[in-house]
C-alpha cells in the first residue's frame, strides 16, 4: 500500500518496495492530482510494471540519441537544418551540437551565448511549457521573429519531446510533452511570388552570354525543379529520346561516393517542354567534360549558395529581383492557371497536393469562369443522346438508358445489346 504526505505545500508518496520504505515527491500541490498519480503507483506495485513517475534524464544524453536519429532517418539537409535549430535552443551541451568547423579556417571559434539565453534545466524532464513559452517569446522580441520561424522553434521541441518519450524512454510529468501544449502563433496568408510571360523573357534574355546559369533557370521554369535537384542532374538523367521532347529524371543517386536523394525521398520523371527543349539542345554542344550535366565553370558539381550568388550578382546588373524559389513557383502557377488539376502539379512538382493547393489553388483560371454560371443554358451539360427528333433517337436514348439500369438489373450487357436491336 502506498499513502500521501504533505512537506510544506508539494505532496510525497511514501511506499514499500520490498523491505525498504520509499518516498519519492509527486511535483504536485493539488490533492486530487496527487490522489490520481497514487492511485496510479499503488497499480503498478500491484502489476509488477514501471513506477508512472518523472525520470531524470540528462538533456545531453538525450540530444545525442536524438541528433544520431536525425541524421540516420532524415536528408541531409534537413538534418543540418534540425541541428542548427537545437544548437540554438540548448547551446553546445553535447559534442554534436559544437559549431560547424571548416577544414582549413584556423582555430574553431567559440559560441558566445544569445543575448536571450538557452532553455536550460537540469533534466529533459524539468522542461516545463512556461519555459518554452518564455524562450519563444524572448527568441520573437530580440530577432524580430515573424510567427512561421516561431511555430518552427515549437515543432522542432514537439518532436524531440515526443521521440524521447515514445522512442528514448523518457517519462514526463502527467506522461504530457510540453512543446505540444504551447499555443501556435498565427501565421499570414503566404504569398507566392511567379513570373509572366513577358518576365520569363526578361529573365532568360537577361543570361544571355551565360549558358549554364541561363539553361539552369530554364529548367527551374519550365520543368519546376528545386535548387539542389537541378545542379545533381546528371548526363543519365536527362533523356531527350522518351516522350514527346524527353524527360528528366530525378532520382536518388551516387556521385563521387557523395550520396543524393529527392527532398521527398520519392524518384520522379517531368517531361520536358518543347521550349525548354529549345535551351537544351542550345547548351548540348557546349557541354563540360565530367559526369554533371550543368558543371560549374571548374567542371565540378555547383555549390547551391555558390550558384545563388551568382545568379543574384548577374541579376542585379538587370535590377531582376527573382530566384530559384520563384522560378518553381512560376512552372507551378502557370500550370494552375493553365487548368490543370493539383494532383497533377503535386505530380510533376514533387509535392503534396495540400501543399500545391496552399500556393496555388487561389490562381483562377479560365476554364473556371464560365463553371459558376449557374442559371444559364449553355452551362447544362447536354444529354449523351443529343435532341430526339426521330425514331432512331428515341432507340438510342431507350439504348443508353437501358445501358445504364443494366447493372442494376443485374443483366447482362449482351442481353441488352440484344433486346434494344
């Protein structure tokens, strides 16, 4: 049997466990609460099972088991962007969160703590909600934060909270993940930004002298790809004999013992227009030397800031404000406005067909005009049999609808053909 004790205002459980007597504090100074949790230990006593009480795990013992977590099930991108995250939350408190050292930059230089300061606890489990809410805000007032990088910091301690729990066996207070209890902040309508047509020509003519920066653009314009799944095509990747005018494979691959897979984990194919076509043979002959199809000028595979640097320097001499993002953008909007269906944008874009309806369901095309036209005749459809005016009308409209009861009939489709002739 088990029985509370009351030290000053926080409740105790006093216990035997075997012959030795226990006491171990609740964290509560709620009676009905501290009622439940020994109710809850005198079950497991009785059961044999784990005691429902806080564990006190170290938090850098934890990270490390989770940053090893990020980086075997996640990209690698996504993981270094996951790390960057926790080193700013936590600080250096494990060597796998100490800053990113460059080969050949010297001495590694030291983090000096935010002016805002890290959340800090002696256990994972003493992380409360009111702490991470404090953080939060403190992170919104000294950077300027907008609501989505704040929503972030929130998912990024959602999910550690809840790896530890479910994965690591950690035991929070009241079995509850903190993280999860802090209120979203409201996030603005996003705005996506695309190019016109009269843009597009803008944009390409303005790399004129550039071959490779110019075929790169229009590949992000014409086939929607990302940053990174442009500059790791390969020659096998691009095959101008299938389909119409060819097709582009993105695809998982191994390059130079580097390894590279799609942001979704998912190979996909787009099919190549007959514009972008146009560039691509314009580039084929003067092609580099080297397993990449879009080299850098060393013949090397392009470094995505590298290429963004020099994509926005030679923009700028045109006062062009636009980048890879708006280029995928542009392929995905015109589409849209062209009045094809977002699964088939998420399709050939690599995305899911929320996130293709977030940015694109809002461009109104016109083959979508004349749809809310609910009173007019044009806009009823027109029977399949056309207008009866003969008697071979009327055997074909007997012939259709026969077709159509037949299945609820439960006749054969050969009976009908034979009974309507």
């Amino acid at each position: 049997m088990a029985s509370l004790q009351k030290r000053g205002s926080v409740y105790y459980a006093r216990y035997w466990q075997g012959k030795r007597q226990r006491m171990i504090c609740l964290h509560t100074r709620s009676r009905p609460l501290a009622l439940e949790m020994l109710h809850k230990i005198e079950s497991s006593l009785a059961t044999g099972s784990e005691l429902p009480l806080p564990s006190k795990t170290p938090i850098a013992e934890v990270l490390s088991a989770y940053i090893a977590h990020v980086r075997a099930a996640k990209t690698k991108n996504t993981a270094k962007s996951e790390l960057f995250y926790l080193r700013d939350i936590f600080g250096p408190l494990c060597p796998e969160l100490d800053a990113p050292h460059k080969a050949g930059a010297g001495k590694k230089k030291n983090m000096r703590k935010p002016t805002c300061g890290y959340i800090e606890a002696g256990f994972l489990e003493g992380i409360a909600t009111a702490q991470i809410v404090a953080f939060i805000l403190a992170r919104m007032q000294a950077r300027n934060l907008s609501p989505k990088t704040c929503n972030h910091y929130r998912g990024i301690l959602s999910r550690l909270f809840s790896w530890a729990m479910t994965q690591y066996g950690v035991r929070m207070p009241n079995d509850v993940n903190p993280a999860q209890k802090v209120e979203r902040y409201r996030e603005q309508a996003h705005a996506i930004r695309f190019l016109s047509r009269e843009q597009i020509e803008e944009q390409l003519g303005a790399l004129d002298g550039h071959p490779v920066i110019q075929t790169l653009v229009a590949v992000y314009i014409f086939a929607g790809l990302r940053r990174e799944e442009a500059l790791w095509l390969t020659r096998k990747d691009i095959d101008l004999e299938s389909g119409k005018y060819g097709v582009i494979h993105v695809r998982s691959k191994t390059v130079d013992g580097e390894f590279w897979q799609p942001k979704t984990k998912v190979n996909r194919v787009v099919p190549i227009s007959r514009k972008l076509r146009e560039y691509l043979d314009r580039y084929e002959i003067r092609i580099v030397p080297g397993a990449w199809y879009l080299a850098s000028p060393t013949g090397k595979r392009w470094n995505p800031d590298n290429f963004s640097q020099d994509l926005r320097a030679l923009n700028q001499k045109k006062n062009l404000p636009w980048g890879c993002l708006d280029f995928r953008h542009t392929f995905g909007s015109h589409l849209a406005m062209k009045g094809e269906s977002l699964y088939k944008i998420s399709t050939l874009m690599g995305n899911s067909p929320e996130i293709c309806r977030r940015h694109y369901a809002t461009l109104l095309p016109e083959s979508l005009i004349d749809s809310v036209e609910l009173m007019e005749e044009s806009a009823l459809p027109e029977p399949p049999w056309g207008r009866f005016e003969n008697s071979s009308a009327r055997s074909s409209r007997y012939r259709c609808r026969m077709y159509e009861l037949a299945p609820r009939m439960r006749l054969p489709i050969a009976r009908v053909s034979s009974r309507v002739s």
